[in-house]
C-alpha cells in the first residue's frame, strides 16, 4: 500500500488518560444484558476508583454503549475526563429486523438498528454527530476508525484518515487514530503519518507481541502514541490458571496458545503474582504505551481490575520471562 502524501501533524495536546482506561463494550450488553442501574454502578466506581478515561463506539451494543456512557458522564465535569469513540460503522434503522437480539455480533439489544459500513468523510462526520446526540455531550476527544480491516483497508485507510484529520485540524476532536486488531491496518494508518494514536487490541499483549515488529517501533519514531486494548486475549489471561474452556480471539483457545498461556501462568504463580494483573500491567512498562483499556461486567469485575492494577509486581518476574522465552 502506497504511504499517505498527507502532511505531518501537529500531535495532539497532552491527554490525561491515566494507567487504566475503561473500555465500554459490555455496556452494550456484550454477551449478556446488564441493567442500566449496573450500568451506573460499575461507571460510578470507575470514577471513585479514579478512572478518567473512558471508551466507547456505535458498535457496542447498538448505540447503547455511548447513550449509558454519556448519561453518566453527563453528571461529571467536562474537563475532568478524556472521552473517545469510533467511526467507519454507521447505525441506520432496520426495517427488516427480526424484532429479536443482534445475536450475529454477540450484543443482547434489539435489532431494529443496523451497521453500514461508511469510511467516507461525509459518513465519518455523520457518525461522530449521530454519537454525540446518544452521548448527549457536545464533544469527544478522541475519534478512532474502527476496524478498517474488516471493511476494504485501502478504501478504508485512503478515505477515513484524511475524513478523521480534517475534524481534528477544524477542532472537532483533540486527537485521532485507529482502532484494530490488524496489524496490517495499524502499520497502513501509522504510515499516513496523520493520526496521534493507535487502539492496539489483542496484538500487543503478555501472551503475544506481534506489534512489536513494525507498528510500536514506527509509531513511537512518529510520535504517535498506544492505547493498548483486550490485554487479556478474550479472556486467556483473564484468570490466574487458564483453564481447558478459555478463550481466545472469542473461540476455543488452541492447545498451542493454552500451553504458552499456562507456561507464563506458572512463572506468575512462582512470583505471587497472578496472570491478570501481569497482563494488564506488562505493556505499561513501554513509554509508547500511554494506556491500557479494560471492560468489565460488573462493579466487583472492575473493582478487581483496579486492585490487579495496582498490584506490585517484582523485576525479577519480567527477567524469568525473558529467560525463558516467553517475552521478548
């Protein structure tokens, strides 16, 4: 893929997201419908816990992601928080809906709304509108394309970019990005050279580090920075001994991915260190890294999080890792 011609940017002004963000896919019913009052009580303790920094999309959940979201938010002062959300997927009504669930992406919400892929600049502005009036909030600060790579990535990349930049450089949002599990994708949009950040999910993790290639040393050489999502791979590294029924990539984990996940589980438990915290603290140890992006189903499930977080983590785990081959 040809690099953009698009000229460098001024990178984006300084954003407070602190070590932990919260990601916001289970307030879309991710899997599993939650109240809203649960809703509430999980955001509600994000924010007691300290967490500024929040994550959503169209995509979660219909739209219900962003409206649960900016509710709460709605309640908080606007200049204490950073707020992102994404782009390239619009939200049309959907006539031909079953009147049941949108089971085929795994949100428990009704069908009678439908994605339609847009990258165009006109379906980036229209997304980011059609956003703000669910989060009720007159702005976001941070605006991702989202999975470029599951629509046409050079179409995607070719247009969604330039559509994403000319917001930040009208002072629409404060910074841009994309948001992938490609590495592909993530290297096309670094070398436009016209983004501020990358949401890396799944690709640069305890379990694997396949960005560590190319994206992390070229985005860091752009001075682009890393929101780094799904620490956990889907929930392989969510519990301190993966069990033969864990996940990974939302499937059956392969008997070569379990063994390596166990392997690096017992070197934790040889520390008193359990995987999770591990694995949500591992990628902060790189200066390119500014945050790492956690869900949760549940206050408890959060509250969990927040203490694995802050869990002290010897040296000595990182250089058994390291001797044993299981970290770069």
């Amino acid at each position: 893929m040809p690099e953009s011609v698009l000229p460098r940017p001024r990178r984006a002004p300084a954003l407070a997201f602190g070590p932990l963000s919260f990601g916001g896919g289970n307030l879309g019913n991710l899997f599993r419908a939650m109240s809203d009052d649960d809703a509430h009580a999980m955001l509600e303790f994000a924010w007691e816990a300290g967490i500024r920094s929040f994550d959503t999309a169209p995509h979660y959940g219909l739209g219900l992601s962003e409206r649960r979201l900016g509710a709460f938010l709605a309640t908080k002062p606007r200049d204490e928080f950073v707020l992102s959300t994404k782009v390239g997927r619009l939200l049309v009504d959907n006539p031909g809906g079953s009147a049941g669930y949108d089971d085929e992406n795994g949100f428990a919400v009704p069908d009678d709304l439908r994605r339609v892929w847009d990258f165009s600049a006109d379906g980036v502005r229209r997304s980011l509108e059609d956003s703000l009036l669910r989060l009720g909030l007159d702005r976001v600060d941070v605006l991702y394309l989202h999975d470029p790579d599951e629509f046409d990535l050079d179409s995607a990349i070719a247009d969604g970019v330039p559509a994403v930049a000319a917001l930040r450089d009208d002072g629409l949002v404060r910074a841009v990005g994309i948001g992938s599990k490609s590495v592909t994708a993530l290297l096309a949009g670094v070398r436009t050279d016209a983004l501020d950040l990358l949401m890396i999910a799944g690709r640069y993790t305890l379990l694997e580090q396949p960005a560590l290639e190319e994206v992390i040393p070229e985005a860091a050489g752009r001075g682009i920075g890393v929101v780094n999502a799904a620490v956990f791979n889907s929930g392989l590294l969510a519990r301190s001994t993966p069990g033969p029924s864990a996940r990974y990539e939302y499937a059956a984990a392969p008997s070569a991915v379990l063994e390596r996940a166990r392997a690096i589980a017992a070197v934790c438990a040889e520390h008193d260190v359990e995987l999770p915290a591990a694995a949500l603290q591992y990628t902060l140890r790189d200066p390119a890294v500014r945050t790492v992006v956690a869900g949760a189903a549940s206050a408890a499930q959060l509250r969990q999080t927040v203490e694995r977080m802050g869990a002290s983590i010897p040296e000595a785990l990182w250089a058994d890792l390291r001797d044993r081959d299981l970290i770069p």
